[in-house]
C-alpha cells in the first residue's frame, strides 16, 4: 500500500512557505556554536569542580549535543544550515557529522530514502519502529545496553571493520578504503584531541567525549527514535505515521536538542530549517489538520506507548535477534544515530 501524498499548499499559504523555507547562514552556524559552547563549558564544570555529579551531568550534557551535532548534520544533509551549497557541506561535516564519525553525503542518499517511504514496506528505518510496541522488561534490557555502552561499542566495532575492508585486499587498498570511510572523522577527532591536550585537559577526550558517545548518545537515540515513528496510529497518512513530542525545557536540554522533537513538520516539509519547525507546528495547529495529527504531550508518554505489551509476553531471545537484526540494517558509516530524523 502506498501512503497518502499532502502538498504543501494544503496547509501553508505562499506567503507562509517562502517564511518557513528561507535559510539562514548566521542561523545554523550559531546553533552549531551553540552545541559547541555547551560541551566545551560541561567540560569546563568538570575540570573546575571534579566530582561524581558534575560528571554524570557533563556526559549528559555533552551526550545531548552530540546527538545535537547529528541533528544539524541531517539539516545540512536537507541543504538547511546555510543557503550556499558548499558553505552547508562544509558546516555540516567538519562541525558537526566528522567530530562524531558520521558522514554527511553517505547519510543524505540513505536518510532520502526513508523520507521518500515513510513507514512503507521499503522504508530503511521501519527496522527501527516495526518491533513496538515492546514490553518494560524489553527497553530495560536495551536501556542498560545504551547506558553501558555495549551498543555504542559494538556500532563503532561495525563502523571500523567496514572502514577497513576486507582482509584479503592489499594494505594499500584497505588504506585507502579506510580513508575514504573514516580519514576525516578519524583526524577531526586527533585534532579535537590535541586542543583539549593542549588546554590541560587531555583527559576530558576519553572521559567526556567518548564515554558521552558510546553511553548517554546511544540512549537519547533510541529514545529519538522511538519518538519518531514507532506504536503510530496509521502507517499510511503522513499526518499519523510520523509524531511531534512537546518538549520542555529539561527535554530539550538532555533528550531533544534542536527542535527534533517537531517531527512530524519536519517530514511535512523537510526542507525547512530546524529553527523554523516550532512555526510550522503553531501554523499547522491552528489549520483545519490539527485534529489528525499524532502529538504526544512528551517523552514519558511516548515510551508509555512504546512499552504498553504485558510483561508476560517478553521473549527476550527474540527481542535481542530483532535487536540485533536491526542493528545490521542500518549502515552505522553512514547514519551513525541509527536512522530516523
């Protein structure tokens, strides 16, 4: 079955469309700066008052604007973080997606796809919502996965095999490969390192950006995910097959930076700039659609949803095949977030 189809003049008028559509450089590039400042200030919190809490909240701070850096690599991936097209490629892979190990152009031609068939049988991110709703039991288990760091492990171990190519090619081959894949992300990361060396805070690479990557990221992320398109109410109506989740502040700091939580405009219309979204919504929510849209009051009831199938149904084999299967599915050089956006 083929979903519905909705032009944007069903619901904005012209005028509206050519506000929501315009891009602005100074715009992208303070949010990017915006997500910098954050990690580099936790890191900052750190350095000046070392103790267990000022950690935890460091690596959830910092995990929150990594998962930012990803969202503003897939508005550069949309053309949105600057009008100039080689000023956006720029901005989106040397500030956002290079620093963690993404690729924006890899990621463009997959995530196209998945906008182009929204939670259709040849969507590439449906792997990501068809097992929902799961039971607590089942999300306890993957959130102790996310937040231990086994998931974020085992998607860099993929990463990095892939980037090396098979062991039968010659050393110069696989270099090669290797660098085409991960070159600029390796270096960006050895120059990220160097700076924080060179700051007196050599530790804070291992401790506050790597350790916020493979842990806090990774739970945020299937959060996101789960958010997104997983226990819609129909599949084929593109106001109901994808889910706007109010956020409040505490949401947007930890969970949902950068306006990703206003999904379902972003795939009404996804080349409107992020910071541009919370318009579209207040349009939309005042249209004669406002009725049919999925919006969820937030996150807590979102995995509400997500986890409503009875405990007595868990069959964790299964589920951690299905895990497992979905993992595979999605290309971890090229969409490093796991899908969605």
């Amino acid at each position: 079955m083929t979903a519905l189809r909705m032009r944007a003049r069903d619901f904005l008028t012209e005028e509206q469309l050519i506000g929501v559509r315009r891009r602005s450089t100074w715009k992208g590039a303070a949010l990017i700066a915006h997500a910098w400042a954050l990690i580099l200030g936790a890191i900052a919190l750190v350095a000046w008052w070392p103790n267990p809490v000022t950690y935890l909240l460091a690596v959830a701070i910092v995990g929150s604007r990594q998962l930012g850096l990803a969202i503003l690599m897939h508005d550069g991936a949309h053309g949105c973080l600057s009008a100039d097209e080689k000023l956006n490629l720029t901005l989106s892979q040397w500030f956002c997606a290079y620093p963690i190990f993404a690729e924006t152009r890899a990621y463009r031609r997959y995530h196209l796809q998945h906008h182009a068939r929204t939670q259709q049988e040849d969507d590439p991110d449906l792997v990501l919502s068809a097992p929902f709703p799961i039971t607590r039991l089942s999300y306890r288990r993957k959130f102790f996965r996310d937040i231990t760091g086994q998931t974020g492990y085992q998607q860099r171990k993929a990463q990095l095999l892939n980037a090396l190519g098979p062991q039968g090619w010659p050393l110069g081959r696989r270099a090669a490969h290797f660098w085409d894949k991960l070159g600029p992300q390796c270096l960006t990361n050895v120059m990220l390192f160097a700076a924080l060396a060179a700051a007196g805070v050599w530790w804070a690479y291992p401790l506050l950006w790597l350790v916020p990557l493979l842990t806090w990221m990774m739970v945020i992320t299937r959060i996101r995910n789960i958010a997104e398109h997983a226990v819609v109410p129909d599949s084929h109506d593109p106001l109901r097959n994808t889910r706007t989740t109010r956020a409040n502040f505490a949401e947007r700091l930890f969970i949902a930076p950068y306006y990703v939580n206003y999904h379902l405009e972003h795939h009404l219309l996804f080349y409107v700039p992020c910071y541009n979204l919370p318009l579209v919504h207040r349009i939309l929510s005042q249209s004669r659609f406002a009725g049919r849209m999925e919006v969820q009051t937030g996150y807590a009831a979102v995995l509400r949803l997500a986890t409503a199938k009875p405990d007595h149904d868990d069959r964790p084999g299964k589920l951690v095949s299905s895990a497992r299967r979905a993992q595979a599915g999605v290309e971890v050089g090229v969409d490093q977030t796991g899908g969605g956006f």
